[in-house]
C-alpha cells in the first residue's frame, strides 16, 4: 500500500515559492511604506529605489532602469513620467536617447532617502536579528539574480 502525503492545503502553500514571497514581498512593502511615508512625498517605494539610481547615475537610460529595478521599460516610462510631472526628475534627449537626469529637488530628496531605507532596514533586521536579516537579503538577491538570467 502506497504511503499517504500527510501535508494539508495550507502546508502546501507555506511550501510554494510563490505563495511565500509574495507573502513576504507584502509585508515588506508595508513596512517600506511606513519608512517611506515620513519623508511625505506621496511616492511609493518603487519611485524611491528609481531616485537613488537616477541621483547615483546621472543621465541613466529608461533601458538601464529597467534591468536595474528588474521592471518592464513601460513601467519606467511610466514611473519616470510622474516623477516629471513632479519636477523630480527631467528628461534630455541626446541624439536618439532619452536621458533621465535628477533635479535639485531630487538631489535635496537623496539625504531623506537613505534615511528612511536605514530605518527600514533597521526595523526589518531588529525583527528578524541582523546576521538572519542580512542573510536573508542576500539570499533573496542571489535567488532573484538566478531566477532572471
């Protein structure tokens, strides 16, 4: 007679990558949110993670955007056209390329940024203990990097 899986549905389910990251990715993003809130721009953390690479990165291409935040090229499009509107960010065009380059506005925002990413980590690595909670980043980094090559 041929052995019974004893796992329940919900077993199952705290053992699917995807269930399980998607249930992490929400309660981190919900903690960003908290962090990012302080700052009071009405920015989600996604338009944050663009403005430190484009203040890091002066003149990055939508394209580099896109391979750097692991987002589709609408997405930035889109993401970098708010930011415009905003007067975040602006936009050279040199030669057949769109440039996306920082404002001061954006450049003033860069202390208050990293600020709230250091609270956040904060929080997350009190919850979890540093060494578990940097493992665990590092980890989710290196998956991430294998999943999308």
């Amino acid at each position: 007679m041929a052995k019974r899986d004893k796992h329940t549905a919900e077993d199952f389910l705290h053992l699917c990558p995807y269930f399980t990251s998607a249930s992490f990715a929400r309660a981190i993003l919900q903690m960003a949110e908290k962090e990012f809130e302080l700052m009071n721009t009405g920015l989600s953390p996604a338009h944050i993670h663009l403005l430190i690479l484009v203040n890091d990165n002066k003149g990055i291409s939508p394209s580099e955007l896109a391979q750097k935040l692991n987002l589709a090229p609408s997405t930035i499009t889109r993401m970098v056209d708010k930011l415009v509107v905003k007067g975040i960010l602006e936009r050279k065009t040199e030669g057949k390329n769109s440039l996306t380059y920082p404002t001061d506005k954006c450049l003033h925002m860069q202390k208050d940024i990293l600020e709230a990413f250091k609270r956040l980590y904060k929080r997350f690595t009190d919850l979890l203990g540093k060494k578990d909670g940097y493992k665990l980043v590092k980890m989710i980094d290196q998956a991430t990097a294998k999943l999308t090559e």
